[in-house]
C-alpha cells in the first residue's frame, strides 16, 4: 500500500512537471543536443547511442524515472512475425534509428516507413495492443502508430521539443487510454454495468420521482419544443418501436405519454452530460494545454463538491474561463446540477464519469489537422437507440458523402473568394468537420 501511494504520488509530480514551461524548454535544449550531435555520427548506432543517452537522462534527472528500452535480442522472438529486429521498444512504444544518409530521398523514407509499419503490424498481430512507433535519425523524425489494427502515419518533420514530449508522455503515460470514439463507445456503453444506462435510470428515477418545480419547469418546456408524435397512425410501427426501446433502457413499462418523454429527457440528459465533460478536457488541452478542471482530484471529491463543479460548467462559467462565451449557458439538461435537485446517486455515477475520464490521455486533438474524427457520433448512436433516432427523424450523413459534397460546393467558388459555411442542423458536426 505504501509503495503504490508513492508511485501515485509520483505520478501527479510528473503530471504537474510535463505541464511547466521549465519542461518544453528543457526539451527544446535537448533536441538541439541531439540534432548536433547527429550531424556527426559515423552510423545508426551512433545515433542511437546519442539519441538514448539524452532522453533517458533527461527522463532520470527531470522526472525521476528509469527506463531500460528492450534491445534487439529481447525482441528477438518477433522476428517470426515482423521480420526483422526492433532497435529499441518500450512498452508501447517502438523506436527506429537510421543514419542521416538513410533518411536523405523520398525512397529512403518510404522505405524506412514500411520497416516501421512492419514492426507494429507484427507485434498487433502477437499481442493485439495498440501501439506508438517513431522513426528517427536525430534531426527529423515521423510517428506512425497502429490502433485497433488500422495504421495512422504522421508526416517527417525537424526534430522539435514537442517531438520529444510525444516521446516521453508515450513512455511514462503508456497507462493512458487514448480519447477516440472506439473506447468513448466501449468505457461508457459496452463495460459491464455500463456506466452511461445506470445514469439514465438514476435521472430517470430522480424525475419521476422527486422532481423540483425547476426541473419539471426545464422538461416541460423541453416538451413543448420536441412535441414526440403518439397518434400518428402513418407512423404507428416507428412510434410503438421507439416506445419499446425506451422501455428496455430504463427497465420499466411505459404507461402514458409522459412517462415515455420523461425516460427520453433522462436519456438526452445523460449524453449531454457525458459530451460537456468530455468538451471541457478537449477545448482546455487546446487553449491552455492542460484542464482547468483536476479529473483525478474531482474523481475522488466530496459529492458536493462535484455539484458546484458540474453547476459551473452547466451555467457555462468555466467555459467562459476558456474565452468561449455562448458554449452553455444553463440550457434543459443542466436541471439535475441545482442545489435542490441533486443526490447523491447522481454525485455517484457523474464521479465515475470523471474517475474513467481521468484515464485518458490529456490531448489536443486535432492539432496538426490529422486524424480528423467525429468524436461523438459512435457514443451518441450507442447511447441513443436507432428506433428512437429514426422515429425523430435523425439519420446521420456519412463521412464519404459530407466529403464529396463539402469538396463539389467549395470547388464551385472562386478561388479569391472569402466564404463562410453554416450547418444549421449539426447534429456531431459531420459536414463542419468535413
């Protein structure tokens, strides 16, 4: 026990240290060592020599950390798979050094490209992990990384401080959980228990049961304005499938009108709950690079706590901290966040919101326009029932025809012209995206 306070302890220490300026600097100053000295290595090894002797001494005498990357026998058992020997893996992630003769041509690159994606094709194959790969010859270097079985390759770029802090958080977070919308999908709708059915029934429960004037005031509104359609006669199939699903996710029979809209408040209630925190971590990363908000501090908070937090982001405050005026301001579904509406079931399942949260890796996604992804679209559809999406009407565009159609409008523009784009119906934002 005491052994695991300290590595928990360490651990927030290198979280606080990989945030500082003092850090980027540090690393801005070591990437120029190495690419100095890799101007006059003699050959790959050198390189590698160079290469490790700086990083890892920087991970010992800034952070406080060993690491001892496994050379080529230890991974000597791949071969068989990936056809070849790995110079250096660490954990999850794979390190190939070239000399600078060897990364001079466009072929040399490819080449060296394929070697790589070789590896990580092999030990996926064997181990079924996702992994981090880099190639590097000291002065450039190109991640490729392999998640899910899909290979995602970067581009070659001058070596930098930022490359050497993807490398560094790729060896001491490799406990991270990467933020994609595969293991959104799998941690809030496919664990055991899923945690995004059991917040459905809490808020179901809590409106049916004990609702304040206030929440009854929000869902009444909500209604009027969302009007589900019960007696269309054209549409009684749709209307009886919608009702049926809504009946399985919160394990009762639906009697009336109302109690049906009562079980779709609680279940739009849950999404956007789920979205506004996961938001707050993206856009923070972005603007400040790191979250305003403790996930590992909030996970463990007395519940009433947690609610002044959640009453904060729900009225749009801590947005606003962001210089993002008009984000939230209390709309229907910040209802549960009141000083009188709110229990503690509710405190419960929105901590364990943040304690899975708090195992994703801090990211700005995005940021050199790569990789682009719907973030939320998987979560919505898993959470929100196709019967019950269908009966409202709500299909999703897919991502190959908001390309082609983004593509043939903005080809019909002048080349000189400044344009502006409007998607009135967003939904997750497939055509923004685009």
């Amino acid at each position: 026990m005491k052994n695991s306070k300290i590595n928990k302890l360490k651990m927030q220490q290198i979280k606080y240290i990989i945030k500082t300026k003092e850090y980027e600097e540090e690393l801005e100053q070591l990437s120029n060592d190495i690419l100095t000295n890799a101007q006059v290595a003699v050959n790959e090894a050198g390189i590698e020599s160079i290469f490790e002797l700086e990083l890892f001494c920087f991970i010992k005498d800034s952070l406080g950390l060993k690491y001892y990357p496994e050379k080529e026998k230890a991974v000597h058992t791949e071969r068989h798979i990936a056809k070849g020997r790995i110079d250096s893996k660490i954990g999850a992630l794979v390190i190939e050094f070239k000399h600078t003769s060897k990364l001079n041509s466009l072929r040399d690159k490819k080449k060296a490209s394929a070697q790589l994606i070789n590896y990580l094709n092999g030990l996926y194959t064997k181990h079924s992990n996702d992994y981090w790969g880099v190639v590097t010859d000291g002065t450039q270097c190109k991640f490729i990384n392999i998640e899910s079985g899909e290979i995602n390759e970067g581009a070659f770029d001058n070596l930098s401080g930022k490359h050497l802090d993807k490398i560094v958080r790729s060896i001491v977070l490799l406990d991270k959980v990467a933020l994609t919308p595969e293991n959104l999908v799998k941690d809030f709708c496919e664990a055991r228990g899923s945690l995004s059915k059991r917040l459905v029934l809490c808020l179901y429960s809590t409106l049916a049961n004990e609702p304040t004037s206030r929440s009854l005031m929000l869902f009444n509104e909500w209604k009027e304005l969302f009007r589900l359609a019960h007696d269309d006669k054209s549409k009684q199939k749709a209307i009886e499938e919608r009702r049926e699903s809504l009946e399985k996710i919160v394990s009762d029979k639906l009697k009336t009108n109302d109690e049906e809209y009562l079980a779709l408040y609680a279940l739009q209630t849950t999404y956007a709950i789920i979205v506004k925190i996961i938001a707050f971590k993206v856009l923070s990363q972005i603007r400040f690079n790191r979250s305003l908000i403790d996930f590992d501090k909030l996970s463990f908070a007395d519940f009433n706590t947690l609610r002044l937090q959640m009453n904060l982001l729900e009225e749009g405050a801590i947005f606003r901290s962001l210089g993002i005026g008009n984000l939230l301001e209390g709309d229907f579904f910040a209802w549960y966040s009141t000083n009188t509406q709110w229990n503690d079931d509710i405190g419960e399942l929105i901590q364990e919101i943040f304690k899975v949260l708090t195992s994703y890796e801090d990211k700005a996604l995005f940021e050199n326009g790569e990789n682009v992804c719907d973030l939320f679209k998987d979560l919505f559809m898993k959470i929100i029932p196709d019967k019950v999406r269908h009966s409202l009407g709500e299909y999703y565009t897919p991502p190959w025809l908001a390309d082609n159609l983004i593509t043939e409008s903005i080809n019909h523009l002048d080349v000189y012209t400044n344009w502006t784009a409007l998607d009135p119906c967003a939904g997750s934002g497939t055509f923004l995206l685009s």
